[in-house]
C-alpha cells in the first residue's frame, strides 16, 4: 500500500542582509535634510554630519577603495587594514614624533583641543553594523573618519571654530566627491551668508573646495610615514597651499564677533 510522503515543511525565510554602507548608490535626502536642520541648528552636534554622510555619500566609499587599490602603495595599506583610531590612540606613537613633523603638529593639535583619535570613532560607531565592520569598504569609511583630524592639521583650518570645519568639509567633498561633505559645507555657508550678509565665509568655503582639488590624493598617503615627515615640506609635496581667503574671513569674523556661526 502507497504511504503518504511527510509534508516537507516550509523553508523559514533568509534573514536579510543588511546594505553595507558604502555599496548601495541609494541616498535618504528626507533624512539627510532633517540632519542637516539640526546640524546648522547646532554645529556641535556631530551626530548630524555622520547622519548625513550615510545618508547622502551612498557608494562614495566603494569608489574610494578602489581608487586605493590602484594607487602607488595602497594595495599594501589595505592590506593592513590598520584601525587609525586605535594606532593614533597609542601615547608612545604620539610622543615619537620630532618637533616641526606633521605627527607633532597633530598631537599639539589634540592637546590644545581636547579632541582624541577615539572621540569621532565613539560618535559614529553607533552608526555601524556588524558588517560593516567586516567589510572593506566600512574600514576605508573609518580609515577617512580617522584622518579628519590630520587633515586639519595639514590644511591649516582650524578643528574648534565652524568656518575651519566648513572649509574642511568643503576641501574632504573635492578629495572624495561625497556628496554629504558637499551638503553639509554648502548649509553652513549659506547660512553665514544669510545672518550676516558678508561674503567672506562663503568665498573661503569655496577656496576650500579649489584646495582640495588642487591636492595630490590624501586618502592615498601612507600616514605611518607621513606623520614623521616635516609639515611644511608635506604641504609642498602635497600641493596644499596656505589658505589666504579662510584666514582673512577668520580676522574678518573674529572682529565682528560672528567665530561661532
């Protein structure tokens, strides 16, 4: 007699695998402009920016990597895949710097800020899946995390005044073409423009974005090395020139009153 086959059951559902950061060309602009609003609301709340560069720079990352992969010596950095918060974190890698190199400027630089390697990690780790952090395309996202600082200190532009991040971010948006860094200097210089009616801020914004364009390639720098180099003589090799406009609008600002747009 034929018996009847056990009913097989149904098989449960994959789990969805998230969208690493970095692989997707999708951008939120609904929740990249509610970051933004608050962001301008309070230029403190870095929060808001790391919302924003998640929401608006998509497969920035992605493009980026590759670009590492095919630059003099990037092969070999990604391979690596050093954590720079971790290693800029290292009190003996901070005090191994001679004075006038691009290492000492940065750890005056953390002294005379309070800022650590660790503090913009700590903000937007929440922002950061499993995957992400088992993915290359997430460490090169944390590698450009990490050397905002650095790049301060390279440029010139100072870390603890809006103008000096705005013409940062604008300088970060030519080096990646990550349209987050583009919204977020652009808002801030509007919104200079707009409460003060004076120009300074914005033509310094947009001598950041020329900057950036001028300058060799920073995401491709071996900063083990670079951090021992000389500054003066890193900026030349570098292509980044003094920023004339920003420093005028900062003496123009300050005299005003109006450091803290």
């Amino acid at each position: 007699m034929a018996t009847l086959a056990s009913p097989v059951p149904d098989a449960a559902p994959a789990p969805e695998t998230p969208i690493v950061y970095g692989t997707s060309r999708k951008r939120d602009w609904k929740g990249a402009w509610a970051a933004l609003r608050k962001l301008l609301a309070d230029s403190d709340d870095t929060v808001q920016a790391f919302l924003i560069m998640r929401a608006l720079n998509a497969d920035t990352p992605a493009r980026q990597y590759r670009k590492l992969l095919e630059a003099p010596g990037g092969g070999r950095i990604a391979y690596k895949r050093q954590e720079l918060s971790e290693l800029f974190s290292q009190p003996e890698f901070l005090a191994s710097f001679k004075p006038g190199t691009v290492g000492a400027a940065y750890r005056d630089f953390l002294g005379r800020t309070g800022y650590t390697a660790m503090g913009l990690a700590e903000v937007s780790g929440a922002q950061e899946m499993q995957d992400e952090l088992e993915h290359p395309y997430g460490w090169f996202g944390r590698r450009e995390r990490d050397l905002h600082d650095i790049w301060h200190v390279l440029t010139g532009y100072y870390a603890d005044e809006p103008l000096g991040e705005s013409c940062l971010i604008a300088f970060s948006y030519a080096q990646t073409d990550g349209l987050g860094w583009a919204v977020i200097s652009g808002g801030a210089a509007i919104k200079s423009l707009k409460i003060t009616g004076e120009t300074a801020y914005f033509r310094a914004v947009w001598e950041g974005y020329r900057n950036g364009k001028r300058a060799a390639w920073l995401s491709g720098e071996d900063y083990e090395r670079l951090l021992h180099e000389p500054l003066d003589q890193a900026r030349r090799r570098l292509n980044i020139p003094e920023p004339v406009l920003y420093l005028k609008a900062q003496k123009r600002l300050a005299e005003q009153g109006l450091t803290g747009l």
